[in-house]
C-alpha cells in the first residue's frame, strides 16, 4: 500500500471527499499503481485516511491537468476558472529542495482519481453455518493467530485453508469476509 503525504488543508479535503484528483509529479515510485488499489494518505505520521484508486492519467502540465480534470477537484478552495492561480500553487510546492514547476518538465504531473473504499456487502451465517465453522475453528494441534475481526475484538483462527474450503462448499466467495461471533 503506497503511503501519500499530504498537508492541510489538502488532507482534510481528501478525508471529506472534496478534493477527488490528487495531482503529483509522476515519479518512478507511482509507475506500479494499477486502478482499484487502496492508497493511504498521510498528515504527519499520525492521521491517515483510505482511498481507493478509480483512474489515473498523466499530463505534461498542471495547467493542462487542472483544465482537464476540474480546478475544483484538485483544490476546492478555488473556482473552476482559477486554472492559472492553482498552478502557482502547484508550482509553489517543493520535492528534495526542487520546485514543482522545474520537476513538472522532467518528469512530467500524474492525476490520481480517488473514491471511497468500500467492504463487501456484510452476509450473516445461518445457525447451520456459524455450527459448521465452529467445529473447524477447533484447532487439534494447538497452534493459535490472533486476528481483528468485524466485531473489534482478538479472536482465536484456525487452519485457515480449511475455513476457506468449507466456505467455498457454502458458495461463498473465497474474498468474502468472514464476520462471526465465537463464544
């Protein structure tokens, strides 16, 4: 999961879904980013928001990006005419003591399109399932995990191979979640 570092007030209008481009020099480091991937965006090592990648495009420019993609979706504080004042801001920033408006010849500026990140739809266990994978979760051996599940409690999970296969005899899908309750 690829870390993006952000400032205010561009972090917060990422969390609230304003801002739904974010523009960046198109490094070496964003060549892997393939749509659909969960990118984390970072405000000082402490706050971080999720966001899943909808569709990418690179631009020789900030100009020709911002004209393309919408002022407002890159910086909401401005209106959509305000092409040239928001690349003065891009051109504003820094990367290792290089302005913007130099690295944006050398390596040209990428959009990056972000939406929410949604969890598959939650499914419940009949009490014949819930039954079913309690007996497989008693592990023999003794060997014990500890994983986070939906509830936010520490639960016990065993041999996890076996958990998929009964759920592919119930017809889930082995990327389904599993939501369950032991007691």
């Amino acid at each position: 999961m690829l870390e993006l570092p952000l400032r205010n007030p561009h972090f917060g209008h990422v969390q609230s879904g304003l801002k739904c481009v974010d523009a960046r020099i198109f490094f070496t480091k964003y060549r892997g980013l393939r749509i659909g991937d969960v990118l984390k965006f970072v405000m000082r090592k402490r706050f971080f928001v999720f966001k899943k990648l909808i569709s990418m495009k690179i631009y020789d420019t900030f100009h020709l990006l911002l004209k393309t993609e919408g002022v407002r979706s890159c910086l909401p504080d401005l209106r959509d005419d305000d092409v040239d004042t928001g690349v003065q801001i891009y051109h504003s920033l820094k990367a290792n003591g290089t302005s913007y408006a130099e690295l944006e010849k050398k390596y040209k500026v990428l959009a990056l399109r972000v939406g929410d990140v949604t969890s598959p739809p939650y499914r419940p266990f009949s009490r014949t399932e819930r039954t079913a994978l309690t007996k497989i979760l008693k592990s023999s051996t003794g060997l014990q995990f500890l994983t986070r599940i939906a509830s936010g409690s520490f639960a016990q999970v065993y041999k996890v191979k076996q958990v998929k296969g009964m759920m592919n005899q119930m017809g889930m899908d082995g990327n389904q979640r599993l939501e369950m309750t032991l007691h």
